[in-house]
C-alpha cells in the first residue's frame, strides 16, 4: 500500500520541477456508460491517483506551488446520502482533507465559481491534454473567460505546458512500496498462470481457461485483469490482440495466454504459450526453444546503462538466426534482419514500460537517443514468434504456431529481477507441472 507520506513526497517532487508562479491541473478520470443508466467499473486517473490515490470520478487536483493558503487544493463530489444509497460511499471535501492531505477541498459543483480564480494570472498551467474532452472543453472555457478580461480588471493567463512528460519520469522509476506491489501482482498472475496450465485439456473452450485464470485474480485480492485476457488456441495464437476466447481447445495444437492482474493499481503482464494436451510436437518445440532463447538473450542486455534498444536487437538475432535454422528464412542472417525479413514472424517489439498502466508512462528515447536503465524501472520482456496458418512461403508444418513469453522484470543496481519468475518457463518443467 502506499503510504500517505510517500503521496505526499510525489507531489513536493513535481511542484519542484514547476517553473514559478504556475499551477498544475489533474483531473479524475470521467465514469463510462455501458448503457443506459449501467456504467463500466470506473478506473481512476493513473495520475491522479499517483499523486493522492484518490478513488472517486468527479474530482480535479491542483498543486500551486508556494499558495500561502495551502498548495493541494482538491474539488470533489459533496456528501450525498441518496446517492450514496444507490451508488456507494463518498468522501466529500471533508474526507479529501482528513483522508488524502488536501490542503483545502471544495465541492466540485463549485468549481466554475472558484477554479478560474486559482488559474488567473498564472504563468504556466500545467495540464495532460487529450485525456478526457469534456474537461478539456471545460478547462479551454475558463482559460477564454480569463484572457477575454485581459485589459479590463483581470491579468492574462500564460502558457500551458503539458504534463505528462514530468509525470512519465516520475512514475518510470519504482519506489520499494511500488516495487512490492509490483512483485504482489506478479506472484498473483503467476500462480493464475500455473492454474491455467494445471486445468488445461482438450475439449474445453478458451474461456474457461480464461475462467481460471480471472478466478485466480480475484480470490488473491487483485482487483481484477490489468487489461483484457487473451487466451489463444491453436492459430488464434497468432493474432496478437486476440480477445475473443470463444474457441475449443484442440488435442496438438498450442495455447497462448497472455494475461496479468491489477493489484492495488499496479499491473502484471504474463504471458506463456503451452500445449493444450501436455506434450509439445517437435515443430512446437523448435519454435518454442527459439523464443526462449531469445527472451533470454534479451535479459541479458538489461542492466543499469545499458540502452533500451540492446534488447530488443538481441531478440531479433536470436529469432532470425533460429528461423534460418528451421529453414524458415532464407539467406544470410544479417542482411534479413536488414531488410525486416522476421517481421512477418515477430511483428511488434520485446518489451514495454510497466507500472500503474500494462504500458506504462515513461519515453523510450531521450533527446532522439535511447534512454538507458535505470535501477527502479520495471518492463516487459516479451519476444514472440507468429507463423500465419496461411502464410504460403513457409512449410503447412509450421502453419498456425504462435509463441509467445513474457516476463516482468525489475532494473535492480546489478542487473535485474525476474517479478514473474514463479510460473514456469522451460518445456520440460512445463509439461511436468501439466501432468
């Protein structure tokens, strides 16, 4: 859990990185409607709960640096006991004080009448635009109310700077809180995943594998999948966002399962490809021992100063060296990886940034370079191979195998930490824990 000093050191942070006399504006994130008066779950704002893990929708954060009156100032729902009959508990601006640290806290009715006040005269306004339209619009209303008082009894507004990029350095570095919850999402994910291969048989249908594995979420405490599971039978492994999960497990084919739970606002992202009735074909497994390899040789470009890109390049010599093995490819490994010859085999590249969101805030290049590691950052490590069921150029003993292993690591001071390292990676251990 994070602790309401470590909210309140996040937010000292980021005030330090704004320029004078400027204000920074982080809106909840709006409620969706499934239908009619049905909403979805409602998923808060990562931002906003990385700076005070508030939980409600109907809330704006400010931060005003230096504001002798306080510099949290928070809008929320007010108090409501009909609503919170029909809907569930609010904290009211009471609670954003007493519960989250806001230095003052006003209904969020009442913001029309007081947030203008707080951005007039500012000279910078920093804000994430694009995020939710309605606010924006919103926000966009008072900012040319403001500045159509320029030259009569107002002082202009100045210029807006967008937000998420001080926020995206932020969150890419993982404090220990962060750290363990990271590791907890991941234990959890992991054990989903050996519950998945444990039940696994043929006959039954992807879903309910992906049954298990959300069943597995949920009684660990998670509060449910970071992203929609993808549980992919046989060619269905080959399309990358497969989220149907409506397919019959067949005797010989593959199933991959790509799928991580939330837990306490922090994802895992696991993803491990198995043989549905326990015994890997020699086909599968010469696909399969490709992409271990090369997940392992891209670990081992992942250690503090090391760039971002080493990984990925060392996964895609590993795939095109072992597909000019099988036979796959043809021609000289150098040149194919010259000329993309893989990617019609591995289409999308070997990790991502991990946190709050299964791709996570933080840039990838700094200054037009690759940025290197830094001890804290968390990432995927997903290498994959994808072999079309109707790809003419390649042998129909290879048709419809799509592999893929996925991995979350930590950057740690000498290397790295395996966080998803309790569900089994290797053949042989996975068809032991099958049987």
């Amino acid at each position: 859990m994070i602790s309401n000093r470590e909210y309140v050191a996040r937010r000292r942070d980021l005030m330090a990185m704004m320029e004078d006399n400027s204000i920074a504006v982080i809106a909840a994130a709006p409620e969706r409607v499934r239908s009619k008066n049905t909403l979805y779950p409602f998923k808060q704002s990562t931002n906003l709960s990385y700076l005070c893990g508030f939980p409600e929708p109907d809330a704006v954060l400010l931060l005003i640096p230096n504001r002798q009156q306080g510099e949290f100032v928070f809008f929320c729902r007010d108090k409501d006991p009909l609503r919170e009959t029909w809907d569930g508990y609010r904290q009211g601006p009471n609670g954003a004080v007493h519960n989250f640290g806001a230095d003052d806290a006003f209904p969020i009715d009442d913001i029309d009448d007081i947030l203008p006040g707080l951005l007039e005269g500012k000279n910078r306004v920093y804000y994430s635009i694009g995020k939710d339209k309605k606010f924006d619009r919103q926000l966009i209303t008072w900012v040319d109310d403001i500045r159509d008082k320029k030259g009569s009894d107002g002082q202009s507004l100045g210029e807006f700077i967008d937000l998420e990029h001080l926020l995206g350095e932020m969150r890419l570095i993982k404090s220990a809180a962060e750290i363990k919850l990271l590791r907890k999402a991941g234990d959890i994910s992991a054990r989903a995943h050996c519950r998945a291969m444990q039940k696994c048989r043929p006959g039954l249908d992807e879903f309910h594998l992906q049954a298990e594995i959300e069943h597995e979420f949920m009684i660990s405490a998670a509060t449910g999948p970071a992203y929609t599971s993808i549980v992919g039978g046989g060619k269905n492994a080959c399309i990358l966002h497969y989220i149907e999960n409506r397919t019959k497990l067949r005797s010989g084919d593959l199933v991959l399962i790509d799928a991580g739970c939330e837990y306490q606002n922090y994802a895992a992202d696991i993803t491990r490809t198995f043989p549905v009735n326990g015994k890997f074909t020699a086909c599968q497994a010469a696909i399969y021992d490709i992409v271990l390899a090369a997940q392992a040789a891209a670990m081992q470009k992942i250690a503090p100063g090391l760039a971002y890109d080493l990984a990925n390049r060392a996964a895609m010599g590993v795939i095109t060296q072992g597909l000019v093995d099988l036979g796959i490819l043809n021609g000289d490994v150098d040149e194919l990886i010259a000329q993309g010859a893989y990617r019609d085999f591995y289409m999308h590249n070997v990790s991502h940034w991990l946190g709050m969101d299964v791709h996570d805030v933080g840039d990838y290049k700094i200054d037009n370079r690759w940025r290197v590691y830094e001890p804290g950052m968390v990432l995927t490590v997903e290498p994959g191979i994808y072999i079309a069921p109707n790809n003419g150029n390649v042998d129909e003993k290879w048709h419809g195998i799509g592999v893929r292993i996925e991995d979350d690591l930590l950057v740690t001071k000498n290397g790295y930490e395996i966080l998803t390292d309790a569900v089994p990676r290797e053949r042989q251990q996975i068809e032991q824990l099958m049987a």
